[in-house]
C-alpha cells in the first residue's frame, strides 16, 4: 500500500472536479467520500444530487478563508493530497476499511491527528477498487499550520502496519534513496505523445548509458548532447559547474518551452557532486589501444575484475569486509555500469534482456551507505574498456560473463539482504532474473554443441568420479541436470590441455556454492570455461594447449552463435538505441 503526498496546490475545487470527474481515460467509476473530518458526514456531490462541488469546497476551505481575512501573510499552496493505492495482487477493501486507512494517514502525517478537535479538514474520496484520494485543506481551525515534518515517512510507516493488520501486500521499506514515481501526469502526457517512457525515465536511461563512456562530468554532458539529449549546465561566475539539467526533446510546457529536469530529481545518483565523484576515478590508466593489445580481452579481464568483487562481496555480507560497507557498496555501484556496458554492446538479440536487468539493477546501486569509488577502478574501468574494445565478444568469453555477472547480482542481493535493504535486494534479485534469461539464450548454442561431442561412456564415468569426489554435496543434482553432457565436454577438454579436474571443479565450487544453482552442471560450465581459458590461471596448461595439434588460440575458440554483433561507433560517438 503506498501513500503517495503530491506537490501542494492551490485549488480546491479544481481537485475536486477532477476526482468526481470521469478521469483522463474514464476510470473514474461511482466517485464518493469514504472518510471525512465531519463525524456527522458530510453531503457527498457522488451520492447526493444536491450537493455541488461548490459547496463542498467552500466547507473544506472555510479555515483558509477565516485565516487569510484577517491581518497578516495569506496562505498559498493550502491543498494538500496524497493517494492510497492498494497492490494489484490484494483482496478488495471495503468503503469502511478504506476508511480507517485515511483516518490513519492523516492522523500520522499530521494532518487531523486523532482526537484533536482543531485538526484540519479533510475527505477521502474513492473512485475505484484499488485506491482512494485524501484531499485535505492546510489551515486549523484555530488557525495555525499543521506540523507535517517527516509526514511522507510517517505515512509510509504507518502504510506498513495498516499492510500487517489487514493482510495486504507487503511493500518493502524504504531508506530516501529511491527515485521518483512517475506521476499520473507524466504517464498521461507518455501516452498522449505515443511514449513508451515517462521522460524522467527516459532521461535516466540516458545518462546511464553515458556513464561508462565518460571520464569526466563535461565529456558526460557532450555524450548525452549527441545522443540527442537537451543539456542544460547551471555554472559559477567562475565557470565552475554548479549543477545541471536536461530535457528531452519534444518534452514542453503549456507555453511550448523545452522542459528541464535536474540531475538529482531523476534518481538521487544522478546529481552533479555524485556525477562528480563517480567519474573521478573512471579515467583510464593507459591508452585504450595499449588495454586492446595485450593478450586477454577485454571481456576475460572484466571477468577476472568480476571474481574480485564476488570475493569482497561475500567477505562483507559474512561481515568479514570493510565494516561500514563503502568499499562494497562500491563494487555494486560499477557492476551497475558493467551491466549496461555489456548491455550497449552485445549481439541485438541479447539487449532487451540486458536493458531489463540495467535498469532493475539502478536501485540496488544505491543506499545510504556512501561508496568508495576508488575501490572499484578496475570495475569502472572494466566497463570503459567494454565500450571501447574494437572487437566483439570473443568465443565463449561473453556467456562466461554473463555467468559472472549472475553471480555478482545475487551476492548483491545477499549484501543488501544483510545490511537490511530490503527494496534494493528486491531489485538485485530482478536484475538476476533477466541476467539469468540472458544466459539461457546466449549459451543455447554452444551447450548443445558440446553435449552433441560429449565423450565416450568410459570418458565420463570417470568425470562423473571426479565430480563425486569434488562436490560430494551436489554430485547427485549435477549428473542429473540436462547440462552435465556439455560439463563433461568441458571437463575432457581441460584435461587435454593440462588441467586436473577434481581441481578444476573443487576452485569452481569454491568460488560459486551450488546450493540455491537452478541448474549446478549450468554453473560449474561457466566457471571451469573461464579458468581453463585464463592463462595466468595455470601457465603449464597453457603451454600444453598450446603444444596440442589441435588447439585455436585464445579468443578463437568457438562461438556462441552464429551471429555477429552489431557495428558499434567510434569512441566518445553514441550508439544507436533499440529501445
């Protein structure tokens, strides 16, 4: 259930029409109070046809207008509302049981606390199953302002144990870092202009794909200028930068002026000082040319970044870490933009899950806890270099990742579990969901080519010892998984180049426990392929492989799919978007 108070106006009757109105799109259906200040009632223009909108606005008003007839300052923005809506999956509430929910609201926002008989005045009006408007004028009537300090959270609170008593939907609290939802308005106007997004979300979007393409808040505001984003820098006499806006285009006000949004009402780590001190330590340590040309590519480096932050993620949630959580917190903010990066520059087919994940993911990279940037460089760089390599994904480097990146989502979700952030584990775990489908279908292809040359019977029984005698715990569930031919395939393969198995297997398990694994064989594949095909893993495996007639070098094993990834622009140049 979320209570929802809205911007303060001005207009009393004019929220009332549009209450008692048919709405926007005819939703609006039998309209009628539910609740009010009066406990005699109060005559109802939804039910009385008598009453007028007029009249009732003129009760609602009439400490308004006593208070503003007299010596003094006249009261402005006194209209105060705030919606209640229910979750789609609770059962239907009664016009009594709405009820007592607004009594409670604007009793714990400080509107018309209980048995106080100078409260302000207020009704609760409902014009569908699901919700109900309170709309409450902002004088008392012995003519002082109500104190409505921390009133959006003390209504929040208060939704929590109304969701208990009643047996609602439970909705996760918050902790101040989320983003705005988008307003009745802003959809309206979506839909009316044939959006698919609001255009904070849209913006969002944006400036999110252009993070790991920037090392700087300037070249930040000449990505997104270029992607066709209005940008709107706010500076000091000294030229300084002191803040920003932007807009998108075709987003006007009633006068036909370019709308701006600030950075920081978008989503709370979007502002500038955040912007700032995220991309002071984005800059590459060398030239891009120079990461290109060394050995490993960039996907197999950012994988080998990722194994760290598996590590320092589960060290933490184990409260072995760094204590107060910065350096972690860090770790979660890049893997955000590695996520997006992969997402701008994987194979077409691949990105609607990716975006999926990218965005689900944006509310677990933030919290109250303050990152450390610093301590995720080479995670931020990592994703820099995504953007940047001149080539595709290599082979199988991509589902290896992609692995990674599971993995690194639902420790995310176990960090924030522990810390007690409940919305933002909720968004790792959907983020692990997409990630997961991504997976499935980039690794479609190459599981059945390996299961189709799995090794002979007496090949595998013995690979099957091995993994009885690595992972005894989950040696049952793996040999049953549809996956365990192509395991094998993969467990043969890095034995012919100098691996052991039982190593290989026991270092897999290690770094990736099986328990909550949908499919283990799945997960072990991912791991064993990234081990056996990092060189400075094992340097006598690697002279092995490469001593072996058959053996391709690294980055030409073979691929995923036989499609190719889309042409990608030019470094600093903004891709082309498939939304």
């Amino acid at each position: 259930m979320i209570p929802s108070i809205k911007d303060p106006g001005n207009n009393t009757r004019g929220l009332l029409a549009y209450l008692y109105g048919p709405g926007r799109n005819d939703e609006h259906l039998d309209p009628h109070i539910v609740a009010s200040f009066s406990p005699l009632g109060l005559r109802d223009p939804g039910r009385d046809p008598h009453a007028t909108l007029t009249q009732l606005a003129r009760i609602l008003d009439e400490p308004v207008n006593l208070r503003n007839s007299g010596f003094g300052k006249k009261v402005t923005d006194h209209v105060w509302h705030c919606p209640v809506r229910a979750a789609k999956t609770d059962r239907y509430l009664s016009d009594a049981e709405w009820g007592e929910i607004a009594r409670r609201i604007v009793h714990a926002a400080g509107i018309a606390p209980d048995r106080d008989p100078h409260g302000c005045r207020w009704i609760a009006v409902r014009h569908a199953d699901d919700h109900i408007h309170i709309l409450a004028t902002t004088v008392r009537h012995d003519g002082r302002r109500p104190k409505r300090h921390n009133s959006g959270k003390n209504a929040q609170a208060e939704a929590r144990l109304i969701e208990k008593e009643l047996g609602l939907h439970q909705v996760q609290p918050g902790d101040g870092t989320g983003e705005r939802r988008p307003t009745q308005a802003e959809m309206h106007k979506a839909e009316r202009l044939g959006w698919q997004q609001t255009s904070r979300a849209w913006l969002q979007d944006r400036i999110r794909d252009a993070i790991p393409h920037a090392t700087n808040v300037e070249e930040l505001f000449a990505y997104l200028q270029a992607d066709g984003v209005e940008v709107k820098p706010r500076r000091l006499p000294s030229g300084d930068l002191q803040g920003y806006s932007v807009g998108r285009p075709g987003d006007l006000n009633a006068k036909g002026e370019q709308i701006y949004i600030p950075g920081g009402k978008i989503a709370p780590d979007l502002s500038l000082p955040r912007l700032q001190t995220l991309l002071a330590v984005t800059a590459p340590e060398e030239h891009p040319t120079a990461r290109r040309n060394r050995p490993s590519s960039s996907w197999q480096r950012t994988t080998d970044a990722l194994d760290h932050a598996h590590q320092h993620l589960t060290d933490d949630a184990a409260g072995g870490g760094d204590g107060d959580g910065s350096l972690a917190q860090a770790q979660i903010t890049a893997l955000g933009d590695i996520i997006n990066a992969t997402a701008q520059t994987v194979p077409t087919e691949l990105r609607a899950e990716l975006r999926a994940a990218t965005r689900a993911f944006a509310r677990a990279q933030r919290s109250q806890i303050r990152a450390d940037h610093q301590a995720a460089a080479d995670l931020r760089r990592a994703a820099r270099d995504i953007i940047h390599a001149g080539d595709g994904p290599d082979g199988n480097a991509l589902t290896v990742m992609i692995a990674a990146l599971v993995w690194a989502a639902i420790l995310t979700s176990r960090w924030h579990q522990a810390r007690g952030h409940q919305q933002q584990a909720h968004a790792a775990q959907q983020a692990v969901q997409h990630l997961q489908a991504t997976y499935d279908h980039a690794a479609a292809d190459q599981l059945a080519a390996l299961a189709h040359r799995q090794p002979k019977p007496e090949v595998a029984n013995t690979l099957a010892g091995d993994i009885r005698s690595a992972v005894p715990d989950h040696a049952a569930r793996i040999l049953a998984d549809p996956n365990w031919p192509a395991l094998a395939t993969v467990l043969a393969d890095a034995k012919a180049l100098g691996h052991q198995p039982r190593q290989l297997l026991q270092e897999a398990a290690t770094r990736r426990e099986l328990t909550t694994a949908r499919m283990p064989a799945k997960v072990l594949l991912g791991r064993i392929q990234h081990t056996s095909r990092n060189p400075n893993h094992n340097p006598a495996a690697e002279a092995a492989r490469l001593r072996s007639p058959v053996a391709k070098p690294l980055g030409q094993q073979p691929t995923l799919t036989d499609t190719t990834t889309t042409p990608r622009p030019p470094a600093g140049t903004p891709p082309r978007h498939t939304r």
